[in-house]
C-alpha cells in the first residue's frame, strides 16, 4: 500500500482519523480549548526537530541531518566500514541521493509544519485565562518560528516544496503543487517576523526556543536565499523586502541583547558531559538516553555520536575513551592544514585521531606496535574522526546503546550569529566593523588575529570555527550561488585521487583510489530528489533536475 505522507504527517489532528475507532480519542475541532492544550500541542510540533527516520522501506535506521549534510561537504568522506548500498551518508558525499531515502527531511518537516498548522488554525478557540496572556503569547510565536524553521529546511534541501499554511482536509492533498520557492521564502520570512513580535527573551523551559534563536536562523535564511540566488533582500508576502540593512540590525540585536555569550574555551562546546545547555548554544536541540531498547520504537539519542564514532573504539568496559561507532563521516586529511595558526585550539577540538583513540585505550598509552585494540579500517578510511559528537565513553548509554547518546546538537551557536555580522558587515562595506567580529571569534580560539578581511578569508575562518557541525554545505552553495555551480564542483570534485600512504595504514589513508572519487552533479543544482513516494501519488508533482 503506497504511503501518502502530506495526508498521514497530519497525525492526530486530521478529523478524518479521528472519526474512526478507537473513539475514545479527541477531534481537534474540540481540542483546542485551553492554553494548557495548545501548549501540547505546540510540544508535539516541536518534536519532529529531533526525530530522523529514514523511512518505511530501508532497514538503515535513523540518521543525523547535521552528518548528513556535513558529507555533502568538502570536509569528510562518507565512510562506514564498507560501501554500502543503503548508506545515507555515502549516497550524501557521493551526490547519489535514492529518491527512496531522500524522503526523512519531507517526511520530518511536513510532519512538524502539519502540526503547526492545526495548532494555527484553531488558535481563536483557544480561551485566555487572565494571567496566561504571556504563556500564550509564547505558544503563538513559537509556533510561527517552527513553520518557518521546517519551510527553510525543505528549501535549502528540496527547493521545489509545496506550499501550505491550512490543516490538510480530506482530499485536498490532492490539489497541492510545488510552489516557486521565492513565494516559499516570503512565508518563511513573514513566519520569522511575526515570532519576533511574540516569542520570549529568554528559553521558557529547555528544548522550546528563545526568540533569539528565530532570529539567528533569519540570519542563516537570508544569506542562504541572498547568496544562493543572487538577491540583494528577502522577499515579503505583501511585496516588501528584509534587506541587508535589516539584516544588520537583527545581528547587532542578537549579539548585544540575547544574553549569549562565547564560552571562553572553545572545546567546551563539545563536552560530552557539560556541553549541553551552555551559554554559546542559540537553537539547541535536545537528546537524551532514555529511549526504549533494540532499533525500533522511539529513540531521543543523538544519532551523529554513534555515526560519527570511531571504528574499533572499545567503550566503559575497557577503561576506553571512545566507545565503537560506525566511522561515518569522517574528516579529509586535507582539513589537518585548515587551521593557519599553530596555536588554534579549534584544530584539537574538532578532529580525533586514529592514534588518539588507541591512546585511550591501551592500559600502557599509545603503542602502533601494540594492534591489541587496533583501529579497524573502513570505506574511505583515514585515520580522522568527528571529536566534536562522537562515540563518548563517559555518556555511553546502558540500553540502546547505538542509538541513545544524550548530547544535544548545537544547531546555531553564538560564534556562527558573530561570524554572520561579520559578513554582512562585509557586504556593507565596513570592513573595520567585519574584522572586529571575526577576530573576537579567533581570538577566543587563541588564534592571531586578522589584519586584513575578504569574502576568501571569512569563509576559511567560518570552516575553522563550524568544521563538522553540518554548516560547510550550504556555506559553499550560497558564497558561489546558483550561477557558479561550476566552482562548487571543482571544489567538492574529487578525480584521479591518490591516497596518502602511511607506514601504519590504520593511521592514514587506505583503500583504492576510485573509493575517494566524487563527482558533484551540476544538473542537480544542490539538491535533493523529490521522495519517489510523493511523486507516485502526486501526477503534479516534479521531480528535481539531475534525477
């Protein structure tokens, strides 16, 4: 039985479910009464945020969007311990994307903006109570921030979304076409806007967001839209624009009013045991190690920590530092010589080493004589791994142990809101101001600082900062744009690669030289297939270029 998601993703809230058995559930047309209620409600669309399941059909279980979009970069291979053919992230760095599982990002975000929506649709039943004004008020913005947020990211993974702001009815799904995205953006942006006007200062539990947040991720928006298609502002519904200059006033804002702040050592962003909730982190989403056993049923973990673990790891049981992980995503030896100064503590902090991980498990230190608990050598191997979300033996999880890693994604930090003002800065003009931004940020990292700023040296330092952390991507789209596609290729192709040869191959580079190749495909654009299920139960639909 084929799956119609745009009708399935409205879950509980479509009247039509809810009139057949069991009857014991509650329409939404008699839902929406209380704040209390809408507060659930608004939880249930926050949810999809941190829920990543491939899909229906592939046995591959969950994965991580920050990973996911970290391998299309030219900062890592897929990895794994062989090629695979269900493998998310090798078909990632492969630009050989499955139509099949393209489907996880459509699927989360229309679960989460069909949510939205009921919420939006019923808000004016909702009863006051004298005293829940703010509470509510909250609940609305926030609700806002969410469509927005799951719209960005179907537009900067598919492009070519349809567009609705009504709860699904009936067959109405039916009549839905993709929509010009620049149309998409304008709702987006309203969306962003209007949260603004009603979302809190602060966060008003952890796992909801601050207004802050929602504007930071503005910020990601329009340099994506601006950079990608070639635009000077964003596009409003009603035909005005948010320009540069709004863009600069909404950066300023967050950076002196949002109470954020760079932790002064930059590895503490990354500490398996204190990371979480820290004073630099703007959009958090949260994890914990709490979910049921075995690989179905509901998982909360941070998936990218096992993806991204070493191979051959050992784990609490041996004293270890790094648990066993499945060696995905691992870092080019090309990215060792991207940090320029020799005192930069963001190199360390981002990238682990084969050595380190035997380090830390060998009772008598590193040994490459000792191979008792050797590196294990996988597809497109080399000797690196992701230290920034990994296979932490101090939170391993005591049930579902692949799966439940409790460390939160820091999705936007505070460092990305300095590094964006200054490249806006930049556009503007004010190179003195854009230099003063970048060099707080390296000079946090003990880095010299800059004397000198172009768009070359912002988007290196930008890499310095946020290698790893899924952000390399669609940097790279949006610095060349649509018109320069061509660039974006010979940055992420790689042809005729020789690799490095290594006395021990476990500490380098090992594998044939085809295993390395990557051919970034133009015709694509930068984008994602359409999910093949979609296109089977909507004739109107289209799919993608390049596919």
């Amino acid at each position: 039985m084929k799956k119609i998601y745009l009708i399935l993703l409205v879950l509980f809230m479509s009247c039509d479910y809810l009139d057949i058995q069991p009857n014991d559930r509650i329409p939404s047309s008699q839902y929406y009464n209380s704040v209390d209620e809408a507060y659930q409600a608004l939880l249930g669309a926050y949810e999809p945020i941190r829920t990543m399941k491939m899909n229906y059909v592939d046995a591959f279980p969950l994965f991580s969007i920050a990973l996911f979009s970290e391998c299309m970069s030219d900062n890592v291979n897929g990895g794994a311990n062989k090629k695979q053919t269900n493998n998310p992230y090798q078909e990632a760095n492969q630009f050989e994307m499955s139509p099949i599982r393209s489907e996880a990002f459509w699927r989360r975000s229309y679960n989460g903006i069909s949510r939205v929506n009921s919420l939006l649709h019923n808000w004016n039943n909702i009863i006051v109570k004298q005293g829940e004004e703010a509470k509510a008020d909250n609940i609305l913005g926030e609700a806002y921030f969410l469509r927005a947020h799951y719209y960005y990211e179907l537009l900067r993974m598919y492009e070519n979304v349809v567009l609705t702001t009504t709860p699904i009815d009936g067959t109405s799904w039916r009549n839905y076409k993709q929509e010009d995205p620049h149309v998409v953006y304008a709702q987006a942006t309203d969306d962003y806007l209007k949260s603004f006007e009603l979302m809190a200062d602060q966060e008003p539990e952890r796992g909801r967001m601050s207004v802050f947040a929602s504007k930071a991720e503005l910020l990601k928006m329009f340099l994506f839209y601006t950079g990608y298609y070639g635009k000077d502002a964003l596009p409003r519904t009603d035909g005005s624009e948010f320009t540069l200059d709004n863009a600069i006033a909404l950066a300023d804002d967050i950076y002196l009013n949002s109470g954020k702040k760079l932790l002064p050592n930059y590895a503490d962003n990354f500490d398996p045991l204190t990371s979480n909730w820290n004073d630099e982190v703007l959009l958090e989403i949260p994890h914990v190690d709490s979910g049921l056993p075995g690989w179905t049923g509901i998982k909360s973990g941070n998936i990218m920590c096992r993806a991204s673990g070493p191979w051959g790891g050992k784990g609490k049981a041996f004293d270890a530092t790094y648990a066993d992980g499945w060696a995905n995503g691992v870092p080019r030896r090309k990215l060792l010589s991207l940090w320029d100064d020799p005192n930069d503590e963001r190199k360390n902090a981002t990238i682990l080493t084969a050595q380190e991980v035997e380090e830390g498990q060998n009772e008598e230190g590193f040994d490459p004589e000792n191979t008792t608990y050797p590196i294990k050598i996988g597809w497109q191997h080399t000797g690196l791994y992701n230290k920034k979300y990994s296979t932490f033996a101090s939170i391993q999880p005591s049930i579902a142990v692949n799966l439940n890693y409790g460390m939160n994604y820091h999705a936007l930090r505070f460092a990305d809101v300095i590094l964006m003002a200054g490249e806006l800065y930049l556009k503007k003009g004010n190179t003195g101001k854009a230099l003063e931004y970048v060099n707080e940020v390296r000079v946090r990292a003990k880095a010299s600082p800059l004397t000198t700023l172009n768009e070359d040296l912002l988007f290196a330092e930008r890499n310095r900062e946020l290698a790893l952390e899924g952000v390399r991507y669609h940097d790279l789209l949006r610095r060349y744009g649509q018109g320069n596609l061509n660039t974006v290729k010979s940055i992420l192709d790689v042809q005729n690669y020789t690799p490095e040869t290594d006395e021990i191959d476990r500490y380098g580079e090992a594998g044939k030289s085809e295993d390395y190749e990557i051919d970034f495909k133009i015709e694509q654009r930068g984008f994602l297939p359409i999910p093949i299920v979609e296109l089977d139960v909507h004739p109107d639909l289209k799919q993608n270029d390049g596919y």
